[in-house]
C-alpha cells in the first residue's frame, strides 16, 4: 500500500477538519485532521505525511504516515512508516513498523486458521518504542512481553 494516486482514494485534504463517525466502502487518504472513527470494513486507510487522526480505525489494511492517537483493527495488515507517530493498541494478521517510527501501545497479530476447523491463535506484545526498527520484528531499545 503505497501513497494513492489521483483517483484510486477518497481524498480529505490537509485544511478538512472531521469531527465524529467517518466511514465508506471505498478506499481513503487522510492528509488532514479526523476525530472520533474511522470504519472501513474491507477497505484501506492511509493517514498521510500531514494526518492528524485522534480516532479508532477499522479497515482492511491500516498505512500510518502522519499521526494517529487510537486504536488500529486491521483485518490484513497495518503499516508504521518511518515518519508515523501512533500511541493505541494495534490488532492485525500482519504487521510492518519502519526503522524511525514511534509507536506506543499493544499489539495483537491475530493468526489466521490454517485449515477448515483449525482454531486461530494469537500472538500478543506490549510494545513501547522511540524510535522503533523493522528487524527482527523487534524495536531498538524497547521493551517486549509476549502473552
């Protein structure tokens, strides 16, 4: 998941304010500021380099650029690029955090069934991290406690 071009995203621009519940059946970017929620069952979410988002998120998959205060529920994956800051409790499949991001909170990688009739598992880390790098899966200099 990239940065969108023109036209594949619903667009809220960097001077649009949103107060409340946002949500749709299309993909968006986010360049300006949200407060409140954010349900994108099925689709995706970008907060760009300029978001500001103070809200819960659910969607698809969840790409953090800007800043996020809020809990992220990605059904596929969620993304912390190098310049995120995002403090809240993060549940995914699958999970990429960039060498330069901050982030703050839970994580939860749900496992996905492997057969018919297999029961999902879980993996779950408390994470608190400045500045947080991809390898390993682990962040530089921070604290981890699997449950």
């Amino acid at each position: 998941m990239d940065t969108p071009k023109s036209g594949e995203f619903a667009h809220i621009g960097k001077s649009v304010i949103i107060k409340g519940e946002l949500s749709g059946s299309e993909d968006l970017y986010v360049d300006g500021t949200v407060e409140g929620t954010i349900e994108l069952q099925g689709n995706n979410l970008v907060i760009g380099p300029n978001g500001q988002v103070r809200a819960d998120v659910h969607g698809k998959g969840v790409v953090v650029q800007g800043k996020l205060e809020g809990n992220i529920n990605a059904s596929e994956r969620a993304e912390l690029r190098k310049s995120a800051v995002a403090v809240g409790d993060i549940l995914t499949h699958r999970i990429s955090i960039e060498e330069g991001a901050y982030y703050k909170g839970k994580v939860d990688i749900q496992k996905e069934a492997t057969s018919p009739g297999a029961v999902a598992g879980n993996k779950s880390a408390t994470v608190s991290a400045t500045p947080a790098t991809a390898a390993s899966g682990t962040a530089a200099g921070t604290q981890v406690t699997k449950s």
